[in-house]
C-alpha cells in the first residue's frame, strides 16, 4: 500500500484530502480502530486527512517489528545509520513548499512558518546524519600500568515517542533522528490533530532506504499512547506535551523501570530592564508572543517591564499587536493563524476572561475573533493583559495561545523574582544592555534556556534544549545531550594478554 492515498474534492482551499495510514514492520497498512478525521482549525469543515485509529493490537505488533529491526539497524555502523537521515534530509528539502502548505493547512502556522518547519526537520536529520564523524566514547588513563580504560555507549533499545501538535514534524524529528542514529528503533504516535506530517516524515525516511521495522509509525489517541508507554517491550520513552500527561507518563514508566525523557510546560518571561534597546525588544517580544499563534512551550507568555519604560514599551507593543495580520495562513500576508481546535481556543477565551474578572486590563486584544479573519476558523486577536499584580492565576497557568501577561516593577531584583515566579522553567529573555545585569540573571532566574536581547523560543540542533523546575524530567533533548538518553555506557577495562618486560 502507498502510503498516502489522495482523492480530489471540490473545496477552493484544499485540493485533496489525505487517506491517513500507519508504518508497521515496514508495511503501510489501515488501522483497526475508529475514524479518525483531520480537519484544518483555519476552514474546519474542510478534511485534510482522514483514515482509522492503530489499533492496540497494532501497536503489539510495531513494537515486535521495532525489536526485530533491531538487530539489524544496530548491528549497522553509524556511517551506515546516517546516511540514511541525510537521505532523509534531502526529501524533506526537495518537498519543503509541498510538505509546509500541507503543515500550515493541517496545524494553522503561516506558510513561511510551515515551510521553514519542514526545513528545520531536514537540518536536524542532517545534524544527527553526521554523528559518524564526531567521538563515539571517550579514554581514561588507568592508575595500572600496560591499562587503558574505554567508556563506550550502546543503543538502548525499542524507544517510544510521543509528540505534540504544535511543531508536527520538527519535534518528531528531533527525538526519531538522535534515537535512530545511535542505533535504537522507534513505536512513534504523533498527536492526532496533526497526523498526516507525521506519514510525511516516515514516508520520507522509508524512501530514504530505512529498514523494515526500525521506525513504526502507529496514529491514534491517548489509548495508543498508554499503550506505548505501558508496553513490556518498550526500552524508553520520550514526550513533548502537557505537565500533567508527563507526570502521568514518568510514574508510569518508574513502576517498570523505565527511563523518561519528557519536555512539559512553559511559562516564560520576557523581562525588559530601562537600559534596553525598546525597539528590538518590541520586534522580539512579538514574535515570541504571537508567531505561531503562542503555540509553543518556549513562547513568551509574560512580560515584566520596569517602571521608567513601562508606558513607551506597552504603547509600542500596543500598536504592534494591533497592526498584526491575522487569517488564513496560507495567505502570503498572515502574520498570525488560528489556534489549533474548538477547545483550545474556548479554554484561552475562559483564560482571558477569567483574568480580566480578576482585574487585568485589556491593552489589546480579548477574547474576541479579529474582524478580518475567517468566521468558521479558531481565531483570537492577538492579547495583551496588564495585571494589578503577578497575583492573577494567568500569571502562572499556561494558556497554550496568542496571549502576553503584563506586570510593572520598581526594581531590577524584583524583576527578577517575579519572573521567575511559577513552576515552570523553561525559557526565558532579558533585554538589557548591562553585561553584569545579564549575567546576574543566569545565576538569579531558574531555566533551561536563557535569551538575551533575542526572544524567548527558539532551539538549534546542536546545543542542548530542555526545561529546569517542573518545565523538563530527565535527559535534555538535541545536541550531544540527546546521546545520555538514547545510549547506555559500558566502561570497558583494557589489558593486553602479557606482561610487557
């Protein structure tokens, strides 16, 4: 069976609906279990995808064909292992524009960000394709004479991947890539609001020469994830998504001894101190605020501003946020699409509305569509709240949408901790011009990734993302840190046979 299967409809917006299919043991095949529709959150009556739920039986049998492949792609060398990626990689660039019109109709990015997400999923596979040419262990001097001591790293094993909707192919491909090229096979279930760049990925891996079984691709709901993460044959999970769904997921995992690698929740601050270039600040709070419609972890979802230009800063930001071009996505001129379906976009209208009963004032924004997008779709203006105090629950809650919170300070130190304030510790970004100031914030503010004088979101391949406090649980994702998680070590003490005289 191919692997997509295409049928002409009549809609002016969407050419072709997708018939949505799983990766077993390197077959595409149907799923079992119900129907599951895509539909686009920008024109919801319109089908993007459609096919049946895996079922778990399914799942059984991906994760037999994930241990049997095993033996095959881990005996393989990694020069062997990443061309395959690199392969892979070249796919995804030739099908760049194709593969990000079909992601901006089935997430609701603008195109420019669909594309260049599809492009970012081919720099990952590139990255890890190369893994080849960097160190494999490392070598210790040993305190016995004619001794080396070698620290070497194997694969772990059948890893299962759970990913979120946000970033359909980009976090997939980077957890499949590292767990693929250090010799681990994959059960993978994408979030089911995005399935069809989830086939699109797999299908460009398969055509990239994978073998049979390495890589399972299994779509369906939180039951298929349960039973991923419940299954005997699963070695390690990894899972980008909600806070309470990866607890749910390491407790799990922990009654079996299992290792988790989970990305969870974000809050993250940008702090402006008086010093800082507004200008830049302005263009970088907006897009860590509003593109991809605040749909990240990393997104700038509150702001804490000083005093003496709190009034300059809001206006400037004000202005922007109303000057934002909201719509269809697929519209070169789009700044901004739609949330992702009817319930987030009703759970972010009760997160405004349930601020502004608290006492925040609305700078712009709300909880309303904007007038010039589509009236069907899932559409917010883009939202800025000032808050009495960092008191308000949406001060802490993550709303997951096109929403910046807005507390004023006296004082740097209390921007600092009101910043820092919460559970999650992600990202975040402080603009200032003083190099003491900014290095005091590495030391004073609690997260994972740290941006100055550049927005909040934001991860290269080759340099460690993950989340400090509740915002990260296990081993870090990308860069060399992603090998502590796909690898176990051996340490390896080395003596020759005789005594040398």
């Amino acid at each position: 069976m191919t692997a997509v299967v295409e049928t002409t409809v009549g809609d002016p917006h969407l050419e072709q609906v997708r018939r949505l299919v799983n990766l077993i043991d390197g077959q595409w095949v149907e799923g079992e279990d119900t129907q599951l529709v895509s539909t686009s959150p920008t024109y919801p009556d319109v089908v993007v995808a459609e096919g049946r739920r895996a079922s778990t039986r399914q799942v059984d049998a991906a994760v037999d064909a994930a241990r049997r492949g095993f033996a095959v792609w881990s005996e393989m060398t990694t020069h062997e292992r990443g061309a395959v990626l690199i392969r892979a990689a070249g796919i995804l660039e030739r099908d760049a524009e194709r593969l990000g019109a079909e992601l901006t109709r089935e997430e609701g990015k603008t195109l420019a960000e669909g594309i260049g997400e599809v492009q970012r999923a081919a720099q990952i596979l590139r990255y890890y394709g190369a893994e080849g040419d960097r160190d494999a262990g490392e070598v210790f001097s040993s305190p016995r004479k004619g001794e080396r001591i070698l620290v070497t790293r194997k694969p772990i094993g059948t890893v299962g991947v759970i990913t979120p909707f946000n970033f359909p192919i980009a976090i997939p491909a980077w957890k499949i890539a590292p767990a693929l090229i250090y010799g681990n096979t994959v059960v993978w279930k994408p979030a089911e609001t995005v399935p069809l760049l989830a086939v699109r990925l797999a299908q460009a891996l398969v055509e990239a020469g994978l073998p049979a079984g390495v890589l399972n691709l299994t779509v369906g709901d939180r039951a298929i994830g349960n039973s991923i993460v419940n299954h005997p044959g699963i070695d390690a999970i990894t899972f980008t998504g909600s806070t309470a769904v990866g607890r749910g997921i390491a407790a799990a995992a922990a009654s079996r001894g299992v290792p988790v690698q989970a990305e969870m929740g974000g809050k993250n601050a940008a702090i402006v101190l008086g010093d800082a270039d507004l200008d830049l600040a302005v263009q970088q709070i907006m897009l860590g605020a509003f593109r991809s419609t605040g749909q990240k972890c990393t997104a700038t979802s509150r702001l804490v501003v000083t005093d003496d230009v709190a009034d300059e800063l809001l206006a400037a930001l004000s202005k922007a946020a109303a000057d934002l071009v909201v719509g269809d996505p697929l519209d070169a001129s789009t700044e901004m699409g739609p949330v992702i379906t009817a319930s987030a976009h009703d759970s972010i209208r009760s997160g405004i509305a349930g601020a502004i009963e608290q006492g925040a004032t609305v700078l712009n924004g709300g909880d309303h569509a904007p007038v010039e997008a589509p009236e069907s779709g899932y559409f917010l203006s883009p939202t800025i709240l000032e808050l009495p105090s960092p008191d308000l629950n949406i001060w802490r809650d993550e709303l997951f949408g096109p929403v910046l919170s807005v507390v004023r300070v006296s004082s740097v130190d209390e921007a600092f901790r009101v910043a820092d304030d919460g559970e999650y510790g992600l990202s975040a970004a402080l603009f200032t011009q003083d190099l003491t100031r900014a290095l005091a914030a590495v030391d004073d503010i609690d997260v994972g990734i740290l941006h100055v004088n550049s927005e909040s979101a934001g991860a290269d391949p080759h340099v460690p993302f993950g989340g400090a406090k509740k915002s990260g649980y296990g081993s870090k994702e990308q860069g060399r840190a992603a090998r502590e998680f796909f690898t176990h070590t051996t340490t390896v003490y080395l003596r020759g046979g005789t005594t040398r005289v």
